[in-house]
C-alpha cells in the first residue's frame, strides 16, 4: 500500500465517533492486501451474516409496530421476548467464531476506527481480519481494517496493597481504520459506541449524584 492511499485512510479515521471501551475481538493479520468489495463480501463467515440481517429484522419489524400506538404494545412484548431468544441462539454461534489464537480486546472502536495494544508492532498498511465480539445484545461484526500506525504505549498497574511502587507493562498502540464493512455492518458499530457513551455518562452521573450526597 502506498502512501496516497494510507493518507487517504487516514482521513477516514475520524469520519465517525469513537469510544474507549474494552471488546474481546479476534483480530489476525493478513498477508494479503486490502482486497475488492466484491472479494470482501465472500470473505464474510456465515454466522455475521445471519446476525446482521437478524438485527436489521428486528428493527424493522419494532419500528412498523412503533405505529400501531398503544394496540401493539403486547404484541412488541412478544416479539422482544422472541428476538432475545435468537439473540442468545446467535451469540452461540458466534462464540464459535473466537479463536484463542487471535483474541485481543480493543482499547477504542467507532464506525471507522479502531485502536488496541499489541505485543508486537505493526507496520503501516499492514491489512487485519477484525472478528468483533460487541457486548450484551449489541451484536457482533466482522470487518477488514489496515493498521495505520503503531507506537510504545506504557500503561500503569495500580499499586499493590502494601503500597509497593506501580509497575508498568510496555505493548504497542496499534492505530487502525476500517477499511472493508458493509454498511450495515457500519451502522452497528455506530449505534454500539453510541449506546456504550450513553452508558458511561449515566454511570458518570450516578457517581457525582453519589458524591454529592456523600
């Protein structure tokens, strides 16, 4: 990959919103470069197929009952109840997926972004085969994304109970773009950092609201 085209990658690094928050993934390096769209899409294993069109079903059909106003209600009850049955069937399947070999945990992910700490550096360009394994009902996507930089990154362990001096475990930065996903598939991972940011400002608030009364 040259450099044009690493440019042009990283100026799609901050087209979405990123969160920090740690995800197991399945992330291997490929020896290949970034290939087609067409090429990517055969790529795909089966089970993250069938859990995108699962999530986009599932919002489509609460949405359409959304109008029916008040006489859906029991009737989106039910089907909430059945879509998290599947949703527990899917997440099986897709715990198939995760090879121990590969298994890392993000330290940031958005719609086109996606940072982790590595043992080994990375070189840019280099092309990563993500498996990623969202939280709760949040789902699950598979994607390509191409390493654009990898730096030193030291990160402080707290203090032992006998107040011992921290220590520091050294790994590398790994900075990546998404570079091959389907546009649903883009959408997921939108709406889970989205939910995620959601979840950690209520959590933030219900710790001032703590301190206040404290």
């Amino acid at each position: 990959m040259d450099q044009s085209q690493l440019e042009l990658l990283r100026a799609q690094y901050h087209d979405y919103f990123a969160i920090e928050q740690a995800v197991v993934a399945n992330i291997k390096p490929l020896a290949q470069s970034l290939p087609s769209d067409d090429a990517f899409l055969l790529m795909i294993p089966e089970p993250f197929l069938m859990a995108s069109e699962q999530a986009v079903l599932d919002r489509s059909a609460l949405k359409s009952l959304a109008k029916l106003g008040d006489l859906a209600e029991e009737l989106a009850l039910y089907l909430r109840a059945q879509a998290k049955k599947l949703d527990m069937m899917m997440r099986y399947l897709l715990i198939q997926q995760d090879d121990p070999a590969y298994r890392q945990h993000t330290y940031s992910f958005g719609g086109s972004a996606l940072n982790f700490i590595s043992e080994q550096p990375m070189a840019a360009g280099q092309t990563l085969e993500v498996k990623l394994f969202l939280n709760g009902s949040d789902g699950a996507v598979y994607f390509l994304a191409t390493v654009l930089e990898s730096e030193p990154h030291a990160a402080s362990q707290d203090a032992d109970p006998n107040g011992s001096t921290a220590s520091e475990s050294t790994g590398f930065m790994v900075k990546a773009v998404v570079s091959r996903i389907r546009d649903e598939d883009r959408e997921t991972l939108v709406r889970a950092s989205l939910h995620e940011q959601s979840r950690q400002l209520k959590r933030k608030a219900q710790q001032r609201q703590l301190q206040e009364k404290g």
